[in-house]
C-alpha cells in the first residue's frame, strides 16, 4: 500500500511539473526582440542569391561549352562542347529552380497578408517567379507551372506539366500585375534588395524589359505572332510611359557580388586548377581579336595586369581551341580563364551575377526595329546596345563606338538583307549575353544566330541541342504525368524542339 501511494505521488508531481513547464511556454521561449512571423525583407535577398549560385554554375559548364565560349578539352564521353551530355545534368537546375519558387511565392504571399500587406515586395516576387518559370521551360520545354510547389498546402505531389505556350501566356499576365503593382511605389527595405537596393522604380523597369525579353522569344509562333508583336509596339511606341524599361547601365538587373556576408561570388567555390582547365573557345575569343576590342586589351585598359574579361593570353597572344574538334586531333589549351583570387578575376568580379543587362535590351529593339514592328532606328539601337555592352565593363573607356565599329567592320548596314542584320545584331548580343545564365543558348535556338562554326567532332548529328532531358527521377515520382507531357511535346530527348522553337 505504501509503494502504491508512493508511485501515485510521484506521478501527481510530475504532472504539475510538466504542467508548469508548458504554462506560457510560447510567450516564454518567444524572442522580445524579434518577430515570430517571417517578414518579405527576410526572403528577397536568400533566394536572390540562390537562384544565381544555380544559373553561373551552370552558365560556366553547360552554356558556354555549347555556345563555344569555352572548350573543357577532353575525348571521354559526355562533353558538353560536343553536344553530349548525360541525363543527370538535368537535376541541377530543376531542382534549385523550383526549390527558390517555393520561396518566391511565400514572399509574395506573406507581402500580400494583413500584417504586410506591401505592393512593391508582391510585384518583385512576380518579376523573379516569371524570370525562374521563363528559364526552366525555355530549358526542358513543357513543365509543371500552375501545380508547380503546391505539396505543402494543397498536397499536390505530383502536379501536372503546362503546355508551354500556356506559361508563356500566363507569364504575360504576371509581368502585367507586377507592372500595376510596382506603379504604387510603395517602399521596400533597401538592405532586403542586393540588386537595387529598395529602388521600386528599377524593379518595375527590369519587369518590362524581361515581358520585352519574353515577347519577343515567342514571337516567332504564328498563333501568338501577332499579339506579341502588337504587345512590343504597345510597350514601346505607343504606351511607353505606362511600360517603363531601362535606360541606362546602371538600371541592369545584376546582383554585385561584394564579398561580403552572403553576396559571396559562387565562383569562390570552384577550385582554382578547376577554374582555369577549360580553354576558351576560337569562335569567342577570335571576334574580340579581330575587332580589337577593349574588354581583352590588357596594356591599356588592364586591372593590375589582367585584362577585364580576365582572358590569359598563350604565348604574347589570344589564342582558341575549336570546338567540337574531331576526337583524338589533341589542340591542347592556349588562352583560359584566369583563376587566381589575388586580383581581380571572374572569380571575384562582382558583374557576374547577372540577370538582365540593358545592352540585351538594346539588342532586342534594334531586333524589333529591323522587322519594322517599332519605330525608331536598328541602327541606333544597335550602336547603343554595342556602346553599352562594352561600358557595363570599362566605364571609362574613352573610344567612338562608330570608330570602333567601322574599324572591326562590324557596323550597321540599312541596306543588308534582314538575316544578315540579324546576325550583325545577335553576334554583339552574344557578347552582351556573356554569363546571363542560359540566355546565349536560349536566342541561338530561337534565331539560329550568330553562326557557330561546326567541328566534325560534334555528336547529336552536329544540331544544338534543343533542350534538357527531365530529370530521371520524375518517371517514377510523376510517372503519368510525366507520360502526358512526352506525349504531347515529344521523346524526352536533347533533340526534341520546345514550343517556340518549332514552326
């Protein structure tokens, strides 16, 4: 009997104390100084920083193989150089992209609630959603898009894949609320914002200039022809001042990586011997030795010895490697990359962390221009797009652009056919595009331009490849589904056309 009561009052005790562990716990383990509730200024910035550690990992080793900015010299299989790569390089961006939605949408939510309630935060979520969803299907074509990161509260786990065309249309009209959304101005902390700094303003013109981006990337299909190049016209000549765009350097989307806390350059994480294996590629570095131009001139516009681009040059001189060259011909690496961190390399360059720059849009209206669908001078647009390409890099440089033009002979001609003004233009957009994620391989596939030199090494029957394959994983996660998609776009293939590529 007494062991009996002797148990009771044991457990009565530890009820109470547990009891009085739990009274008020949440007021008591709650910090005074800060809030429970996740705040907009808390998301931008991390996700921000993410999404660009994922887009110049995979600009460096997948778009500039394929675009021949550089050759990673190698006869083994797989060489992205040769348009053969392995079906688990598709995992990569899928997966972060997705991953840095999930993200993005919470900032829009939580701007969106009661206790925010900020205009300006929601519109930038919508400008980084459209700019992540416009990078995964112009990469795998038809993806999940209106089911997409829907598990957690709608316990969708295995959403369906929107036809491409379909996220194109529907990319229009988040760029549209983000445009309205902006307008209001409302204030956002300036340190939540590594690209402008809390200038609202410059958000809502890097909105317009990627819908500009967008239209003209489908532009090409006859059943959306018409309204894209209407829309262009609309935003440019007739509605500008409800469109803003940029309108100068400095108004580019590009996050500058400082070296401080997070803006950390993630080339930091390659190793150096790493950083320097690939050669640069003969079609990149030829164009800028035959025009002299100033971004590789290293006596005079040199940082502590390096030129801008950081190119080393082989023996005196800037020398390629040709890719796709035939296995077993051995060119051996002349100029690379340098990699030393010391100075001032692509490594530690802060401009790498591009999003959007305003020569590109400088570049897509001379395009418009040339077609006739806005008024206004290609040429002029052209000239600008090729001055404001080489100052984003050298701010001081004192030259002409039309003397610098004429000299490399690559000015602009009114009276060339139009597939010659097409490739004068995307030949300097090429070099405007350099490390935009996958934006060279994107506008090569859409246009054809600039020409690329084939190698008899190529693999793929020596076609660009036309997208990335799923990753493996989603035949067996999202198996009918995935099914849906393969039928209705075509084989899983690296050969098979998305939307806007197909006539």
């Amino acid at each position: 009997m007494k062991k009996i009561f002797t148990v009771a009052s044991v457990l009565v005790l530890l009820g109470s104390l547990l009891s009085s562990c739990t009274k008020n716990f949440q007021e008591i383990n709650t910090d005074p100084n800060s809030t429970p509730n996740v705040l907009p200024q808390q998301l931008l910035a991390p996700a921000l920083v993410s999404v660009l550690n994922y887009n110049m990992q995979r600009n460096r080793n997948f778009n500039n193989e394929l675009m021949q900015v550089t050759v990673n010299i190698s006869d083994a299989e797989g060489q992205v150089f040769r348009y053969d790569f392995r079906s688990n390089w598709a995992d990569y961006l899928y997966n972060g992209w997705y991953q840095e939605l999930s993200n993005f949408k919470d900032l829009y939510r939580i701007a969106g609630g009661e206790l925010n309630n900020n205009k300006s935060y929601m519109g930038i979520s919508l400008i980084c959603q459209s700019w992540i969803y416009s990078m995964l299907t112009d990469t795998y074509g038809d993806v999940p898009y209106f089911q997409s990161n829907l598990a957690r509260d709608s316990a969708i786990y295995e959403p369906a894949f929107t036809r491409q065309k379909e996220i194109y249309l529907d990319l229009f009209k988040r760029l549209e609320e983000a445009n309205a959304l902006l307008s209001t101005g409302t204030a956002i902390v300036a340190s939540s914002d590594p690209v402008y700094g809390g200038n609202v303003a410059r958000w809502r013109k890097f909105g317009n200039s990627l819908y500009l981006r967008l239209l003209l990337r489908a532009s090409g299909k006859a059943d959306v022809s018409a309204d894209c190049i209407a829309k262009i016209k609309e935003m440019v000549d007739i509605k500008s001042s409800s469109y803003p765009i940029m309108a100068s350097n400095d108004e580019s989307a590009i996050l500058r990586w400082t070296g401080a806390g997070p803006y950390v350059s993630p080339y930091l994480t390659v190793r150096e011997q790493d950083f320097r294996t690939p050669g640069i590629a003969s079609f990149f570095i030829d164009h800028l030795v035959a025009w002299n131009d100033p971004r590789i001139d290293i006596p005079t516009y040199g940082v502590n010895g390096i030129n801008r681009w950081a190119i080393a040059p082989y023996q005196g001189a800037f020398l390629g490697v040709p890719s796709g060259y035939s296995p077993g011909s051995n060119p051996g690496k002349k100029s690379y990359f340098y990699s030393t961190t010391s100075t001032s390399t692509l490594m530690t360059e802060p401009l790498t962390g591009m999003i959007m720059n305003y020569a590109e849009l400088k570049f897509i209206l001379a395009e418009a221009a040339a077609k006739g669908w806005i008024s206004g001078q290609a040429g002029t647009y052209y000239n600008d797009g090729a001055l404001s390409s080489i100052l984003l890099w050298l701010p001081n440089w004192p030259g002409s652009i039309n003397d610098f033009l004429v000299a490399a002979d690559i000015q602009w001609n009114e009276q060339a056919t139009l597939d010659a003004k097409m490739e004068r233009i995307h030949l300097q957009k090429y070099y405007a595009l350099f490390l935009t994620d996958l934006q060279q391989w994107f506008e090569y596939r859409r246009t054809g331009h600039p020409m690329l030199p084939k190698e008899p090494g190529l693999r793929n029957n020596g076609v660009m490849p036309a997208r990335m394959t799923y990753p493996v994983y989603v035949q067996s996660t999202n198996p009918t589904n995935y099914r849906t998609a393969v039928a209705a776009q075509g084989p899983d293939l690296i050969s098979t056309p998305v939307w806007w590529q197909k006539p």
